[in-house]
C-alpha cells in the first residue's frame, strides 16, 4: 500500500492546513525510512561484492596480495558521490558484515537499523577475536526478540550496549585497545561555517574531561563576575589565552590568494586563506592587520590572470615538484583534486607520469592527498591532463567510470559565460 502512496504522493492540493492524512504521512516516512536503510544495506553487500571480484582479479594478475583491492574504495567512492575517506569507511563495514557479522548484516539488509548503527556494532567489537565478536552479533540481533530490541535502542544506548558485551568477553582486549587509542590521540583543525574554525583534539578521557572542567569552572567564574560574554565565548577565548598567552594578536605565517585591490580596501571580493578555505575580504583584511601590527605574521600575496583566474605558472625541469611550482599548485588546488575528497593535500602528482615522459609542469601536476595517490596507481585507473583555460584533469576508473576535476576557482573571479 505504501508503496501507491509514494507514487502518488504530491502532497496537500492547496496551501492550508490539511491535517486530513497525518497518520498517513506518518506511516509513509517510517516505511521510506525502513525502504532508506535496506538500500543502504544493499549497497554495502554490492561494495563488498565488488571488493570481492576485483581481489580475484588481481590475484589472477599475480598482483601482490597487500595491493590487491587497491583503488576499489575510491571506485566506491564516486560512485556514491562521497569522499575517499567515507568509500573507505563504508567498504570497511560491509566487509566486516558480510564475513564476521551476520546478524547485524542481515538486520541492516531488511532496513531494521541505520548504517550508522551497524557501524557501532562494528566498532564496539573491533578489538575481539572472530569467535568473540559473532558471539556479540548472535546477542545483539540472533532471533527476533533480540532484534526488537536492537531496533528501539538509541545510538548511545547501543554504543554502551555493545562496548559492555565487548568487555564481558575480553576485558583484556577492551583495556589494549583503550591503550592504543591513547597512543593515538591528536589535534586537528577543519573549516566551520561562516569564517570559524573548528579545534578538535582526541584525549584520554580523563585528561579531556580535566580540561573541559577547567574551562567551565573559569567561566562560571567569570560569569559570576559580572563578564557580559556567554558562557561559551568565555571558554573558547580562556582556551586562547591559556594556550597563546594572548587573544589579541594571534602568532601566524598568511598566505592569502588575493588581489592588491582586497587588501586595500578598494574591492570586496574573497580571499583564499591556506589550510581553511575561502574567507571574505574584510577578514583578509582584519587578520593581516591584526598580526602584522604585533610583528607577528608575514604575508605571502599571489595574483592571478585576470583573463582566466589561474596562478602565475612556473615549470621545472626536475622529476619532483619543489619551490615555486609546489606552492603554487597548493594554492591553486587547495585541497585534493579527486571529486569529493576535502582532504589536505599531502602528494604533488603528474596526471601524466613520468614514466610516460609527462613533464614536471603547472599544467601536469595536481594536488592529492596521500590515499588518492596510491589509489590511482591501481590497475584499470587513467589519469591525465585536460588543455583549457582553466586546469582541469579527467579520470577513468576501472568501473568506466569517468570524472572530470576543475581547479576550484580562486578569490574574486568570476568565470565568463560559455559563448
């Protein structure tokens, strides 16, 4: 029945308030939600299938078995119009599903959980053996029941859920893994919405819970004092001070893609700021002056073509990519040229390679991030360089599958119309 519905649904004939099927738009989102997991579990079988068939291939190809399967999480990836790293992820799930975790499989195929449910249980069970691990499947969703019960768990109910059947199997295992995790804690920086940044670091949990009180307890403080700033300004500011000594004039090296025109004022075009993104012109402005009245910034300006919004080239006539030419292909691309993929770039590539005479050049180089490059390097991918006023190279995967990437247009160009 449902399934007319969805046909014919354009919803209510006129603007007014027509409450005279609630039930059954209810009933229909819950229906489209069930329909929304069991195709998202559909394709991680598909992934998984394709993972599959390709590690035959190269090993018939006598490829070695630690590069076989290379670049099929990239394949998925543009595929499913989603970052290399989110391929990654779900390729990972749907072969742990599809060889360790039935149960949870199956649920996930008959749209009963999210994928981001699945990938709890996944997660939460990493650090047990085979045996341990189906054990928690068979628990969490063996039989109907248990099923029902996985089904109306919350996310955070389910992550305690399965972490406390991990640890019943093998506390041993539980306690390494939490050592390892510790071992790997980080800081890392990505773009927020409008101008902002967003600081994120992965601490034991002792020591983030010691901060995060830290800082709560000094705007409490501060708030009892009569401070007009919300409580979370006061701690994001506090959190400044204590690691800078200073709000007011922050330490940086700017490196703006910018015309002359934007920094005195004359123009209000954005501004590109490397390792966060596109800034408008009055923060350009802000920050340059801020820093460099304290003495604490230098300022790196390139310019672009005003005809066709591309950086001053420079070409070298090495194998690798250094200097000038390095710098300026970072800027130009300012992030990993594979659709999709917002990753910092970490390699300078030749689209052509050298192995085929292609050039150490403006043109025959592009940005990538370290897990597209080795990706390319698979059997079956083609990468190359495109001529155009504006660089553009064009891949070709194995799955025939063809894309084309666009250097990401620069600060204050407006690209002309097609004739």
């Amino acid at each position: 029945m449902w399934v007319e519905q969805l046909a014919t649904y354009d919803g209510p004939d006129d603007e007014g308030d027509d409450r005279s099927d609630d039930q059954g738009r209810v009933r229909l989102l819950r229906a489209l939600e069930r329909l929304t997991c069991a195709a998202d579990g559909l394709k991680a079988d598909l992934a998984a299938d394709l993972d599959a068939s390709v590690r035959r291939a190269d090993q018939a190809r006598g490829i070695p078995t630690a590069r076989q399967g290379l670049g099929v999480a990239h394949e998925i990836a543009l595929a499913r119009r989603e970052s290399p790293h989110r391929g990654r992820r779900h390729l990972g799930l749907a072969r742990i599903l599809r060889q360790e975790m039935p149960c949870t499989r199956r649920a996930f195929r008959a749209g009963q959980i999210t994928e981001w449910k699945a990938t709890i249980v996944a997660r939460e069970t990493a650090c047990l053996s085979l045996a341990d691990r189906r054990e928690v499947d068979r628990r969490l969703a063996g039989d109907p029941a248990r099923l029902a019960h996985l089904e109306n768990l919350s996310e955070r109910r389910l992550e305690a859920t399965a972490r406390g059947l991990a640890a019943e199997l093998d506390a041993a295992a539980c306690v390494l893994r939490r050592r390892i995790a510790e071992s790997q804690r980080r800081v890392t920086l990505r773009p927020a919405p409008d101008t902002m940044a967003r600081l994120s670091a992965e601490l034991p949990v002792a020591l983030g819970v010691a901060i995060y009180k830290s800082l709560s307890d000094a705007a409490d403080s501060a708030r009892a004092a009569g401070d007009p700033r919300a409580r979370g300004q006061v701690m994001a500011d506090t959190l400044g001070d204590r690691v800078l000594g200073t709000t007011a004039a922050v330490p940086v090296m700017i490196e703006l893609v910018v015309s002359d025109e934007v920094l005195l004022g004359t123009r209000e075009d954005s501004a590109h700021l490397t390792d966060h993104g596109t800034i408008p012109a009055e923060l350009a402005r802000e920050i340059a002056a801020r820093a460099g009245a304290a003495g604490l910034a230098r300022l790196r300006r390139l310019y672009r073509s005003p005809h066709t919004g591309q950086l001053v080239a420079l070409d070298s006539r090495g194998r690798h990519f250094h200097g000038g030419l390095a710098r300026f292909i970072r800027l130009r691309d300012q992030t990993c040229r594979t659709p999709w993929c917002d990753a910092p770039i970490r390699h300078l590539d030749h689209p052509e390679p050298v192995t085929a005479d292609g050039p150490t050049s403006y043109d025959n180089g592009q940005g990538l991030c370290e897990a597209c490059n080795y990706a390319k390097e698979a059997a079956g991918w083609r990468v190359r360089s495109v001529p155009g006023p504006v660089h553009t190279v064009e891949i070709h995967t194995p799955g025939g599958q063809v894309h084309r990437s666009q250097a990401p247009p620069l600060p204050g160009h407006v690209p002309k119309p097609a004739a």
